[in-house]
C-alpha cells in the first residue's frame, strides 16, 4: 500500500470564555499542507483575527517537532489555540512486538 501523508488541523477552545460558552474541538484533515495552510489563513482573516501563521514556520515546526501551534487571544484572554500536526496513512505493517513462537 501507498503510504500518504496528511494534516489535521485542530481548533481547540481554550482560557475562561470556554467555560462560559462551552464549545467542541473542530478537527479538519487536508492532504497538501499548502491548501491547509489557505484554508487556515483564510478562516482567520474572514473572522478578524490577525493571521500570524506562514507556510515556513509551519513546515520548519512540523519537521522538527511534528505538530505547529498558534495561540490567539484577545485583552491577554486565550480564546482559541490551532494545532496542525501530520499523520500518516497506510502506515507500514510492522509484526506489532510479536515475538516468533518458541519451539
């Protein structure tokens, strides 16, 4: 099987205005982490927040520690935070940790 990666994109409630409005975690998976990126970008600029996510600083953090976080909040409050992270699909089959019988 082909092995693909893809990115989910969490958008995570979180501070004192969660508890007052409780809201779920929105997850969203794309398979090209530039169009993940538009979409992301896109979503913050049509709601008025600043955007201060860019496809390098992604990709970097994505590389090196395998997920990419962006905290945004409003008069020191935390509001939301926006977790990408990389999965993989069909990942290789492995034997689990399964030792040979012994005869």
């Amino acid at each position: 099987m082909k092995q693909q990666t893809i990115y989910e994109v969490a958008v995570i409630p979180i501070g004192s205005l969660n508890t007052i409005r409780e809201k779920e975690t929105v997850l969203s998976y794309f398979s090209n982490l530039s169009k993940c990126l538009d979409q992301v970008i896109a979503s913050l600029v049509i709601n008025g927040w600043e955007s201060k996510i860019n496809y390098t600083a992604v990709y970097r953090s994505l590389k090196e520690k395998g997920k990419y976080v962006a905290e945004f909040k409003i008069a020191n409050n935390k509001i939301f935070r926006i977790v990408i992270t990389s999965r993989t699909i069909n990942p290789s089959l492995t034997m689990l940790g399964i030792e040979e019988k012994p005869v």
